[in-house]
C-alpha cells in the first residue's frame, strides 16, 4: 500500500480521539506480530481523551493484525455504546477494562493478554519473582485477583478493581495478565517487559536448579529509576508508528 494514505477529515471523533485509536491500532499489530493475542479474543483498550468516562476497546471477532483505529468501540463504564461504532463489543472486555478504570483515574490504557508466560506466572502460588532487570521493574507493583470463572460477572468488577489497588499490574489468578500504563506507550512497553519476565522465570524455575533472586535494595532502586523516567515508553510507539506506516498505513483508518 501506498505510504502516502491520508485520512479522511470526516471521522465523528476529535483529533484526539483519533490519535488514541491510532496509537491503539499500532499497538494491537505488534501485538499481534509478537503472537501474544488469542486468536480474535483478549483487550487493549484506553480513555477517551476528551470524554475521561468512556473508553476504546477493540471489537469481539476481529483479529489484532487487520485492526484499524475506526473499528475500536466507544463504551461508557456502564458498558453502553457511544456514539456510532462498527462492531460489537466482548462482555469480559467491559467487565475487565471497566473496573480498571472506575478504579483508577489514573489510568490511560489497558491491555489484557492470556500469553504463555504470564498465564504460567498466574498459576504459580509464588506469583512474580525478582529474577531478572525486567521483573524487578515490577517489583511490589502487581496484584493478584483469584479465579472466579469467566470475566463475565458485574459485581466481579468490584473485587478487581480494589486487587489492582495502585499497582502497575494484575494477575487474574489461572488467567492472564492485566497491565496498565499512563499512556497506551507505557501499557505497551509494561506488558512487554513483564511477559518477557514472566517467561524467563518460567525458563528458569524448569532448570530445577536454584535461583539467585534480585535483592530488596536492587528491585527498590529498579523500581525508583523505571519511576524517574516515565516518558521512557513513547520512543518505542513512535518506532511502531514509522514502521507501520511503510509497511501498511491502513491501520490509521
């Protein structure tokens, strides 16, 4: 496709609405290339800028890679559509994303995964260990929320909610991963690093042999520097963004 595309002016949303969506899409193909999707399931959502009280999520039935910043859907937290919307939305994504952000004013952006290494991580009565650069960016920084079933549950909205607390993510018990981020770069880039720490720990605890674990102080400090830094994660979307604008500029549509 021609890298020349240009968006139709004409779309019912603001300028930064539509830049969200943009970024939403960039993130959703490389997520896709990555192979940490679930076929056409799983979220990646975020706040609406001007509109705080709703958020985007990606549509039920539609797979990561063929995602475009119009196919999101605009929900309220009441899970109400707003506004016109292409597609239908998966009951687990408004029960999950909802929670996330009556919760936490906070937070920009969502992404939920069911990857190998955190699912293996969220089985393990242990939880999260500090073994490597990546986990010890996490370290007392993730909560933990006990299976209940399917996501579909409005009073389970309550419970994962107060289990997120004010931390940077969630492990939904036998389930997945839940991480957040204060822009859609940062839930990126934290998703990122705590699969890859998740999966390594499960590398690592499969040797059988003992681990040399991160140290209170070290973890402390990893957590402070990663903390000093908090536009860190934006170089890395707009990497995304020039990369998928020569490859298939479609996704801004």
């Amino acid at each position: 496709m021609s890298a020349q595309l240009q968006i139709p002016p004409s779309f019912p949303w603001s300028a930064a609405e539509q830049q969200t969506r943009e970024d939403l899409a960039a993130v959703a193909r490389s997520l896709a290339e990555l192979g940490w999707t679930k076929l056409v399931f799983n979220h990646i959502t975020a706040r609406v800028p001007d509109q705080p009280d709703a958020f985007l999520v990606n549509p039920a039935g539609v797979f990561y890679d063929q995602l475009r910043a119009s196919d999101f859907v605009k929900l309220d937290l009441d899970g109400n559509p707003v506004g016109p919307n292409r597609w239908t939305f998966g009951r687990a994504s408004f029960v999950i994303h909802s929670a996330v952000y009556a919760a936490r004013p906070d937070v920009v952006a969502t992404i939920h995964t069911h990857t190998d290494g955190g699912t293996v991580v969220s089985a393990l009565q242990e939880g999260l260990l500090p073994l490597t650069l990546e986990g010890a960016q996490f370290y007392s920084r993730v909560g933990y929320h006990d299976f209940e079933g399917m996501a579909h549950d409005i009073d389970e909205r309550q419970r994962i909610g107060a289990d997120l607390g004010d931390h940077a993510a969630l492990f939904l018990r036998n389930h997945g991963l839940v991480v957040t981020g204060s822009t859609i770069a940062e839930a990126f880039h934290r998703n990122y690093n705590l699969e890859y720490a998740c999966r390594i720990q499960a590398q690592a605890l499969a040797t059988g042999r003992p681990l040399n674990l991160i140290s209170h102080e070290a973890a402390t400090k990893t957590v402070a520097q990663v903390k000093a830094n908090p536009a860190r994660s934006e170089p890395l979307l707009a990497a995304i963004h020039r990369r998928l604008s020569q490859i298939d500029p479609s996704y801004k549509l």
